[in-house]
C-alpha cells in the first residue's frame, strides 16, 4: 500500500498491466506495447472544496476501475510501483461488469422519409 495521500479532487492510480497480445494472437515485444488507459484507483483525496468552504464527495473510489488518457496524470514511483495521479476531471469513464440501471437500448426503428 502506498503512503500518498492525494489531495483535493486528485486520485492516485495503479495502471493494469497492457495486453501481451493481439486479438489474433500475436505476442507483442515491450517496445509495441500501448501504455495502458486502464488502472484501478488505490486512494483518492476528500473532494473538491467549493466557494463556500463545503466539500463535493468524489464521483469514484478506492478499487474502482477506471479509463484515462494516454497522457493523463503525472506518473510518480512509490515503494517500487508506478503510480498515477489525475485529477477526477482526467477520468473518463468507470468501467463496469453490469450495466448502469440509466442506460438506454439503442433504437431500431428505422427513420421513416
């Protein structure tokens, strides 16, 4: 466990480890890999404050999963890992194994001229 503590609405995050292959299963030397855009979220800061001193709650937290972009966050070491810390603004998306209770089926009805 690292001893960073982010502050604010900053998150500290562990990137998951980038495919060793491709989908046709070809195996990929280190120098092709993609940084990974995957990681989970190890700590996380208190929330933003607002103008009047109160503090907004994170939209995510401690072992959630989550998507950013390649260049997303300042990369820092700790302990011998790799960690990341982004702001909650640089986080895309939380990924999920079930759907969200909201999300809406596509339409397959066909536009009518």
């Amino acid at each position: 466990m690292p001893k960073i503590k982010p502050l604010n609405d900053r998150v500290l995050v562990e990137r998951l480890e980038a495919s060793e292959k491709t989908a046709g299963g070809i195996l990929l030397p280190d120098s092709a890999k993609e940084k990974p855009t995957q990681g989970k979220i190890v700590a996380t800061g208190d929330g933003r404050r607002t103008e009047k001193g109160d503090r907004l709650a994170l939209s995510v937290s401690v072992g959630d999963t989550i998507l950013f972009s390649s260049y997303a966050g300042t990369a820092i070491k700790e302990g011998g890992h790799e960690y990341l810390i982004l702001d909650e603004g640089e986080i895309l998306a939380i990924v999920d194994s079930k759907p969200f209770p909201k999300a809406k089926k596509p339409s397959t009805k066909k536009k009518s001229k």
